[in-house]
C-alpha cells in the first residue's frame, strides 16, 4: 500500500488534530528508520497506522479485546492502551495489511514489550518524539534519539513511568519489562 492510500484511509478514523500527529510520526519514524537501519517504508506505513483504533469507541475496544482473546491485564489498565492492540487487529482486517512486523509496530506502540524488534522501537520512538510533542523531557529524549536508540528508548520510558507514577496510575507490566530488558541488555 502506498504512503497515499494509507493516508486517506487512516485521515477518515482520525480528528484532524491526531492526523497532523501522524504525519509528524510518520516523518519522525522515517528518519530514524534509515538512522538506525529500520525498513523506511515500513516505519513509514506502521507510522500511519499507529493510531487508527486510537478514537473507536471503548465498548468496541474492550469487546475486540476479549473477542479476539488479547491479553486480560489490558481491561485492568488505562483504555489509552488499547487503541495500540486492538489497531493492529482493525489494520489487519480493515485495511488489508498482513505484514506482521508492520501490525506489532502497531501493537506495542503504546506498551512496548521486552525484545522489541528494530521497527517496533523506531515506531514507540517516533511516537514519542514527533515534532507536534511538547511535555516536560521530550528535547532530552529528541536528542538522545541522534544518538542511541536504546538511550532514547530508555528515557521515553523512564520518563512515561515516572508520569504514571507522580499521578497515582499503575504501570502495565510490559513497559516495566521493557524498560527492565532495556537496563539489562544495553551495552555498558
């Protein structure tokens, strides 16, 4: 599928607000996928996709969840994981796209999950520190990302769990895991 038609297809599920964010995800996932050696061209359509499930109605969310058997702990966390699963699934039935690594960028984009591939990472990244972004540490990790992916992967995550901390939230398993792999496997 090319960047055009992805687009048009992704612009009917998004406010206009959420569409300029894609784009500047998609513009963000493209550059650090030929930085760091990622599939530009799929960075680019698992950046378009990223949040297409991201306004469907959190009835139809919670029922695709357990339709299509995802994992339970999601309904005990905050919704805003998950429009990143149940897109990947919508993306796949929706919108034809089969390409596995393309539909779990989708997936864990939002929780990440220990061992991620490079494009899942580029995808969580870029996701983060697209253009549009503006919040306390997101110049740090912008800079990090020219720098180390994993550095940057790794503060993104220190800083969305020290969010979720300071407001009282829990934080879902899979990003603690990731974050904990990260810690564990980077290179000293």
């Amino acid at each position: 599928m090319n960047r055009e038609n992805a687009l048009q297809i992704v612009k009917t599920q998004l406010t206009e607000h959420r569409y300029q964010h894609t784009l500047g995800v998609m513009e963000s996932a493209i550059e650090l996928a030929k930085q760091y050696g990622a599939d530009p061209k799929k960075a680019e359509l698992a950046a378009i996709f990223h949040d297409y499930a991201k306004f469907r109605p959190k009835k139809e969310m919670q029922q695709i969840i357990i339709d299509q058997g995802m994992n339970p702990l999601l309904l005990q966390y905050n919704s805003e994981l998950w429009h990143a699963p149940v897109g990947a699934y919508l993306v796949e039935k929706e919108a034809g796209i089969t390409d596995s690594e393309i539909l779990n960028a989708v997936r864990f984009h939002t929780s990440g999950r220990p061992e991620m591939t490079l494009l899942e990472k580029v995808i969580y990244l870029a996701d983060y520190i697209e253009p549009g972004r503006h919040f306390p540490g997101v110049e740090e990790v912008r800079e990090l990302a020219k720098i180390s992916l994993t550095d940057a992967l790794i503060a993104s995550m220190k800083n969305t769990i020290v969010f979720l901390l300071k407001k009282n939230q829990p934080v879902f398993p899979d990003t603690i895991d990731t974050y904990n792999h990260l810690i564990l496997t980077k290179e000293k």
